[in-house]
C-alpha cells in the first residue's frame, strides 16, 4: 500500500488520527460514526464503506494497516511527526509518548526535572 495519499484531506486526516488517539481533533457526531464503523467493519463492509466514502476509508486503512500510516496522517494534517525511538542518547524508548519539541521520552524529560 502507498505511504502517500494526496487525496487525503488535512481534516480528515486529523479526525482519523483523533479517532486512534494519535493527535489531531475529534471529528463531528456524524464524521466521527462513520470512522468508528470503517474502523470496525469486517472486509466486505469496509470495502463497501472506502467505495462510498474514499477519503475517510483511505485515512482508516492508512492508520490501521499503514506502517508509515500515522505518521503519513501526521504529516498530512501538519502535525509534527513523533520520532520512533527517544532521542536522549542512552534511551531506546520507542514507545513513548515523547515531547515533540526535543524527542525525548516522558520518562527522560521527568528525569531531567
Ligand atoms: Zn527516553
């Protein structure tokens, strides 16, 4: 699958990501329903689902099957990209939540307080 998705917009990119608690802002009822149901679907009902709502069902394939896939959202929604490992030196966190301004882990930057 393609990392990229031009035809993803910035909106609903953020949505998705907001619906698997990646960053970004909570969609409408409506939107939000409709990402819940694409996320949830089994194959056939999901391909039914992406045919008729292409933008929402790409940024939901992107984020659930996608390795690049949040962070192709990320960028989509102009949010900045997480870095994968903890950028302190002795710390190989790679599962965060790390502060975007300087890379480093919660527990680096407590540790430093
Ligand atoms: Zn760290």
């Amino acid at each position: 699958m393609s990392t990229t998705n031009p035809s993803i917009p910035a909106d609903t990119a953020a949505h998705v990501l907001s619906h698997f608690g990646r960053g970004g802002y909570p969609a409408g009822d409506w939107t939000e329903s409709l990402i819940t149901l694409i996320d949830r679907a089994d194959m056939t009902n999901r391909a039914k689902l992406v045919t008729a709502f292409p933008e929402v069902g790409a940024a939901v394939l992107l984020a659930k099957y996608d390795e690049e896939g949040i962070a192709t959202l990320q960028r989509i929604a102009g949010l900045q990209v997480a870095p994968l490992t903890c950028s302190s030196s002795n710390c190989w966190n790679a599962v965060g939540p790390f502060d975007p301004k300087t890379g480093r882990c919660e527990d680096c930057i407590e540790a430093a307080a």
